[in-house]
C-alpha cells in the first residue's frame, strides 16, 4: 500500500535559518504530492502541491520538488520567521480506484524562536 | 478563512451522551470528508461523500454515523462513544474524487469523552 515517511522532528531553528522536512514516499501508481501545514488550534491548510514528476511547488517562500527517483518531497525554505512555526505533514493521493484518499505522515513540529 | 466551517470547536460529553458535530463549506465542492486527527498517529480517514452519496467507510465503528444531507453539509452523529475517541475531528472538502484534487479542511471540533 501507500505511505508517506517524513522526520518526526521536533525541530526547532532560529529565525532567518534555513529550513529542511524531508518526506519520501512509496505508491502503487503515479501519485500526487502535498505539504500541508497545520498552525496551533487550527485545521489543516494546503501549502503546495505537485502532480507530476519534476514538478516544484512554492507557497509563501515554502518549496518543494517531486523527485521521482528518489521518491521524494522534502520542503524547504531559505529563512523562517516566528509565524512558521507550525506542524507540518507531508501527504500523496495516488492514481487508481480510490485516487482521493491523501495519505499522511505523521507530521513535523517546528518551532522557530527569535 | 478556509470555506469550511466545523461547529461546535470544542465538546466534552459522557460516553452516555448523544451529540453532533457540524460541517459546512462554501467553496462549492461536491465532495466532503471525515477525519479523525489523535497525538502522534496520521490522520485517519473515516468517511467520504460525493454528492451526497457515500463512497468511503473507512471501517469506522457504527457508534459513528454520518450524514450528508446536500453537498455543503455533513453531520457526524455521535453515540456512547468511548474514551479512546477522544480526538480532533476534522472536516474537508474537495472540487470532486479525482486525483491532484487538495483537500480543503476546517478547524475541526476538539471531542473530550469523560
């Protein structure tokens, strides 16, 4: 079956750092990828997403690449602020019968202080 | 502002108790969802309509029953639940069931069960 791994993390940067979640995945098909991102006593918003291979999403300074040889979809940013801080989860759908189910990892905490 | 709102935020009831969550969401979506969101798992996926029609029951206990009386509402019908659903509920909507199609989610309803 499908399935998203992405670190656990806590992480916890400094502002302006460089920031990097990495997330690999395994599907049967040709998946599409997402970063959604979660602030504290919210739901879960849509950060960037990708459909085909070598595709890159970007969202408010957030990128990531579908690299299909490696099976990944790590997202980074060049400098966070304090407002990042947030979980963040890595999810796919794949092509086939049930392609609207996302699979989720387990999401990443960061914590970005002044 | 996400187009899809969750009521009531918060719950605490007795595993005795009958109650209801509420979704709604403005986006003109056809379909909706549920998820169940608890410390440290992914998110589980419980139930999924399209055009008010149920096409995913993600072998959920029947102590949770939904209802999804139009496409913009979907109700979660809750009885003698037990402590281990205790838990964030999250509702989502998408344009359609296909895949590449993000997920829109609300804020979900934190459910205490005593």
């Amino acid at each position: 079956g499908d399935s998203v791994t992405q670190m656990e993390g806590p992480v916890t940067l400094s502002e302006e750092a460089f920031l990097t979640i990495n997330c690999t995945y395994t599907a049967t098909g040709y998946p599409s990828l997402f970063w959604y991102v979660q602030y504290p006593g919210e739901g879960l918003q849509l950060l960037l997403k990708a459909t085909k291979a070598d595709d890159k999403g970007s969202n408010k300074g957030f990128e990531a690449t579908y690299r299909k040889e490696t099976t990944s979809f790590h997202l980074e940013k060049g400098s966070v602020q304090v407002s990042d801080s947030a979980v963040y989860f890595c999810a796919l759908s794949d092509s086939g019968g049930s392609n609207y189910k996302l699979t989720f990892g387990k999401g990443t905490l960061l914590t970005v202080n002044p | 502002e996400t187009g899809v709102t969750q009521t009531p935020r918060h719950l605490v009831m007795g595993m005795t108790n009958k109650k209801s969550l509420k979704c709604e969401q403005h986006l003109g979506h056809n379909a909706m969802y549920w998820y169940k969101q608890s410390a440290k798992k992914p998110l589980e996926l419980m139930f999924v309509y399209s055009l008010e029609e149920r096409v995913e029951n993600n072998s959920v206990p029947s102590r949770f029953s939904p209802e999804c009386p139009n496409s913009s509402h979907l109700f979660l019908h809750l009885h003698t639940l037990q402590p281990e659903d205790s838990a964030l509920y999250l509702c989502a909507s998408s344009q359609g069931l296909t895949n590449g199609q993000p997920q829109h989610f609300g804020d979900g309803t934190r459910l205490s069960i005593l």
